[in-house]
C-alpha cells in the first residue's frame, strides 16, 4: 500500500519539476528568474545568470533521477531543493523584498508565506516518501505506470493550480 503513495510521490515530483525547469528554459523564464535573483540582493548579471543555470539543472536533474534512478534518492533531492528554495522564500520574505515568483517560469507574483509553505509542505511529504520503507508486495510494471502518471497528473494540476491562483490575485504594488 505504501508503495503506491511512492508511485505517486514519483510521477507528482516529476511532473513538478520538470515543468519548473521547462518554464525556466524559455528566454522569458530565464530572464524573470535571473531579475528574481536580482531582487533577492544577488549581485552581478554572470553570478546571476549562473545561478539561474544551476537552479535549472538542478530542477531537471529531479525528475531525472525519480524516472530513471533510485525513487528515494529522487525525492530525497526533491525534500532538498524545495528546502532550499523554501528558504529562500523565508529570507526574502523576512527582509521585505519584493522578489517575484519565477516558481514554473515567468514571474506573476510576489513570493509570500503562501510560497514558503506550499515549498515546506512539499519537502516534508517528499521526504517521508523518501524514507518510507518498500511494501511487502510490490507492484507490477502495469501499476507502477498507471500510478506515476496518476501522480504526473496530480503535479500537472498543482502547477495549473499555481497559475490560475497567480493570474486572479492582483499583483501588490
């Protein structure tokens, strides 16, 4: 039974990441993340850029990893960069800056509370998929799939989520 909520986790964590790093990819993507970076107080275009690069590969490296590696090392990455990013959203947020979220490519909005717990919540939920220790009786191939494509489109829907939310609440000015 367990096993399933991994399944899961492994199509959702995919889903999310591949999208956020897609989105990014594109000129528009990367130019918002890298003025977020300026925003946040990083200084310098090329340090900037390059940070926007590492950010990238490390978001493409996720689902990467869940697809074609260890699942637990997979969502062991993804619990440590939604940390990462999540405290990233509590600094900026604690020092009154007003970064926008470049979280699935273009910046809509300013990063809230609401980012840094959705990013905290995330972390949490894939790390106690990464601990969580294999069923006694394990899935065929045919359940594998059909549960990580239920769980890609649950990620799908959190990132549609993300933006129909980003669209209606009016951007602070």
């Amino acid at each position: 039974m367990l096993e399933a909520f991994v399944e899961l986790g492994r199509g959702f964590f995919a889903a999310l990441f591949a999208v956020a790093a897609g989105g990014k990819l594109r000129a528009r993507g990367f130019a918002d993340l890298s003025a977020a970076f300026a925003a946040f107080g990083l200084p310098g275009a090329r340090l900037r850029r390059f940070s926007a690069r590492i950010l990238i590969a490390a978001e493409a490296t996720v689902p990467a990893v869940l697809l074609f590696g260890p699942v637990s090392i997979g969502l062991s990455l993804a619990a440590l960069l939604l940390t990462v990013l999540a405290g990233g959203v509590l600094v900026s947020t604690r020092r009154g800056r007003d970064v926008r979220c470049a979280c699935f490519g273009t910046a809509r909005e300013t990063l809230s509370e609401r980012h840094l717990w959705r990013n905290a919540s995330l972390a949490s939920i894939a790390l106690v998929l990464a601990l969580t220790p294999a069923g006694p009786t394990p899935l065929d191939l045919a359940g594998h799939v059909l549960l990580t494509a239920i769980g890609v489109g649950l990620g799908v829907a959190v990132v549609l989520h993300e933006a129909v939310s980003a669209a209606l609440i009016p951007r602070k000015r």
